[in-house]
C-alpha cells in the first residue's frame, strides 16, 4: 500500500513506523536532489504555513523558511514578541485562528503538550520544530547526512551520543536510531541518561529492527569502533548561567575531542 502522509502532523518519531520514515528520507533526498540540480519543484504552491516560535533559532527558522519557499509556499514568521500565544490567547485559540490563515504551522518552544494542543485544535498539519522533548524534524536532517556518509546504507552502522543523552536530541536520535536498524549509544554520566520507560520502549523497537540500545559512562567502550560520534551543548538555551561550571566538571570527561575521535577510527564521522 502507498504511504500518504498528507495532513498529517508530526509531533514525535515514535508515532511513525520505520517504513514511513524512510519514506520521508527519500522524499527529502528528492527535494535535496532537485535543488542541487536548479530543478523547480514548487509543489506547494498557493499554500501559506506560519513559523510559530517560542524559542528563536538561526538554522530552524532559514531552514524552514527556504524549504518552504522552494516548495512555493508563502511563510510567515512570528518570534516569542509577535504573537499572544500563552498570555492574552490560549494555544488552544491561537491553534483555530492560525489553522484559519494558514496551511500548516511549525512549532519551536519548550513543552511538549504545547505542540500537541497545537495539532489538537488547529485543523492544520502542525509539525515539531522542537520541544523541551523531542526534536524529530532534526533527526531527518542528521538520518539523511548519516546516509549520505554512509552510501545510504545505515543499518548495522552504530551512532554514540556524548554528553547529556537526557536531551530531546539524544531521545530522539535514539528513536530513530531504533526504527532505522542502527545501534544506538548513550555515553555520559549516570545522572544524564534518558529515561529508563524511554530506553525500554526503544530497545524492543530495535530488536524488532535488528539493532541494539545501550546507555554506559564508559567512554572507551562506547566510542571504539563507532561510525557516528554526535554531541549537543552542555548548557540549554533558557537554562540559567550559574549552571556551567557543574556542566563542565561532570560533562568534560565525556567532550568529543581528537584522541576521542582516534579511538573511534577513521571511519568514523562527527555531527553535532
């Protein structure tokens, strides 16, 4: 059966199966494709999508913003000052007046129900920019340049993340990593491991993938022989300043460097 994913909205990763993430895979190669080839692909448009932002971002907002006009798509941008969401409107009322205006809605903020009123009440495709838990619209940019990397054949290769693995980057690399048939790493210290309901439900989506799941502090053990080393910030943005020095003592032992990267091997690749 063809897969339709049209009016669909895309919270999190582990509501889509491992065929119909691979198909967005493939679709996001073709768009990459026809771009670097010049080719017009203005499939959408006439359709209008805003960017709702709770948290600013350089990348997600141009990202967004030259995928949508490529598409043909007229956008609309409204940073954490533009709009009364969550002060003098609810989300549940910003959701049914957005989803009037608009073809679709992107969301950037922190809670993860925020998005998912969002989708509840909009009437509109609404898709997770990033939340304080999830990040799935990344993990397709990071699984495609893994592909890229790797000749498009990922499974069995295996990705460790270092640092703070409790992070939406980390959770949702390793739901991906599990739908796609690759070995999933966790290597920080104890304290900054995802959840363990998180880790179960991830490690029974691998075995049926063919893959494994494995949370460790143990540098070593973790990073020898490994295809893919990613690391994310040791601070959050809206965390306060006095948090650094703590991140730094418990995370440096855990920071991607050139000896680290030697004991993974040559073929290993760095993403951040």
């Amino acid at each position: 059966m063809p897969i339709n994913l049209s009016g669909r909205p895309f919270l999190r990763l582990l509501d889509f199966s491992t065929e119909q993430i691979e198909y967005l895979l493939k679709l996001s190669k073709n768009f990459k494709d026809l771009k670097r080839t010049g080719t017009p692909h203005r499939y959408l448009e006439g359709k209008n999508i805003v960017l709702l932002f709770q948290k600013t971002s350089t990348r997600t907002r141009c990202a967004f913003e030259v995928g949508a006009m490529d598409l043909g798509m007229g956008v609309t941008y409204l940073d954490p000052g533009s709009s009364q969401m969550g002060k003098k409107e609810s989300i549940e009322d910003t959701a049914r007046v957005l989803g009037r205006f608009y073809d679709g809605i992107e969301f950037r903020g922190f809670a993860q129900t925020d998005v998912e009123d969002l989708a509840e009440n909009a009437g509109v495709p609404v898709w997770n920019g990033l939340t304080t838990e999830w990040h799935p619209t990344q993990m397709l940019a990071d699984i495609l340049t893994v592909q890229e990397n790797f000749n498009y054949d990922i499974k069995g290769k295996t990705l460790v993340f270092m640092g703070d693995a409790a992070n939406n980057v980390a959770r949702s690399l390793m739901v991906v990593c599990s739908k796609l048939g690759m070995n999933f790493v966790a290597c920080g210290p104890k304290e900054n491991m995802p959840d363990a309901e998180l880790v179960k439900t991830c490690e029974a989506i691998a075995a049926e993938n063919g893959c494994t799941v494995k949370c460790t502090d143990d540098v070593k053990d973790a990073c020898t022989g490994a295809d893919v080393i990613y690391t994310d910030v040791w601070v959050c943005m809206g965390e306060p300043d006095e948090v650094w020095q703590t991140r730094i003592h418990d995370l440096l032992p855990y920071q991607v460097n050139s000896k680290l990267m030697a004991q993974a091997g040559p073929q290993c690749r760095f993403m951040h």
